[in-house]
C-alpha cells in the first residue's frame, strides 16, 4: 500500500456517535465513543442488560451511555430490540467511513466453566450466527431468548457479520455475560485502525 495518506494514530480523530430512536414503544437515546476509556452510564430498565451493557464498554473500552423508556409494563422485548437496534446505529455511524480500521476480530472469553466465543466482521454485509442455548428462562429481569434477538439487532443495524457461540458450558449466567465480553473485546480489535492502512481493508473499495 502506498504511505502517501497514511498518518499517525495519534492523529486520528475521535470516532462519536449520538442519537434518540422513539417509537409507540421504546424512546432510546446512546451516546458512543468507540475510542473511549470504557466508561459507561447505562439504564434501559432491565437490569441484567444494564450490568451487560457496562461490561460491553468496559471489556471493549468504548465509552457508552445508554437510557431506553420503554413498556415494560408488556415485558422486556421491545426495550431489549430496540435498545440492540439504537447501539447498532450508534456504532455504525461511528465508524464513519471506516477507514484504516482492522476490520476483523475475534475473542474467547472463559468465565468459569464457560468458554465463548465472538468473531466481527465490519463488511457492509449482516449476518448473524448464533450458538448458544440457555437452559433458564430469565436471567434476572432479562428473558434468556432476548439474548440472540440482542445481538441480531445490534448486527443488522452495524450491518456486520457477527459469529457468537458458547463453546462448551452450563451456568446460564455465565454464558450471557462471557457471551457479551467476548463481543465487546473482538469488536475492539476490528474497530481498532492502523495507520498503515492508507484506506480500507478491502479490494472492492467500499465496506
């Protein structure tokens, strides 16, 4: 690749993203920073995904601010998809143009018996595979099936190919929450740019 556009990390701009997404059901509002610190300040009404979304900011070290009003009065669905669809939104306008950025990355995480594992790639393209059963209902006030509808939200609007499985395992809990650090730390790597990269990570051009 040529040099001639390349330019020192440091000297890279900071990636934000702030938006509200409001509907008869939900009104989200997230506040990013892919570049962060991990800090996080996350209140959605559902108190297994807040403790998962602050883990996400943590592991990742994006700086991450999430409220959601939604009708929880129903149960926890359209708070949970909504919030996945608004954070998707949120990371794709981020990432901009995507230049100089990794594109690809991947990350196992063990907690206790659990082993998970998370492979992103930022392509332009969704597509979701999911590996994980639950053998709980809910985990918390989170209903367990939500977990995939999560990340398939979250993928579609990040437009990504997003790889999730839980490799072996038993404690429900566990799983969620390696489930969700191992995404965080594999989409740091792919957000993550290099300044050799003189553009994108791609032959066609365009991700």
């Amino acid at each position: 690749m040529s040099d001639t556009t390349t330019q020192p990390a440091s000297d890279f701009s900071p990636r934000t993203a702030s938006l509200r997404r409001t509907t008869n059901e939900t009104d989200v509002t997230v506040e990013l920073s892919l570049d962060g610190t991990g800090t996080y300040s996350n209140d959605t009404g559902v108190g297994f995904l807040d403790h998962m979304l602050d883990l996400f900011a943590r592991h990742g070290q994006f700086d991450l601010k999430i409220s959601c009003s939604g009708d929880l009065q129903v149960d926890d669905h359209h708070t949970v998809e909504d919030v996945g669809i608004a954070l998707g939104q949120a990371i794709s306008e981020a990432l901009g143009d995507k230049a100089h950025i990794q594109r690809y990355g991947s990350a196992y995480v063990p907690m206790d018996e659990v082993l998970a594992r998370a492979v992103f790639d930022l392509s332009g393209r969704f597509y979701l595979h999911f590996d994980a059963t639950f053998e709980r209902p809910t985990v918390g006030d989170l209903s367990t099936e939500m977990v995939e509808h999560f990340w398939y939200s979250l993928a579609e609007q990040a437009q990504c190919n997003l790889h999730l499985s839980v490799l072996h395992g038993r404690n429900t809990h566990h799983k969620v929450e390696a489930l969700f650090k191992a995404a965080a730390r594999a989409l740091r790597v792919a957000v993550a740019r290099d300044a050799s990269y003189d553009g994108l990570p791609t032959t066609k051009g365009k991700l």
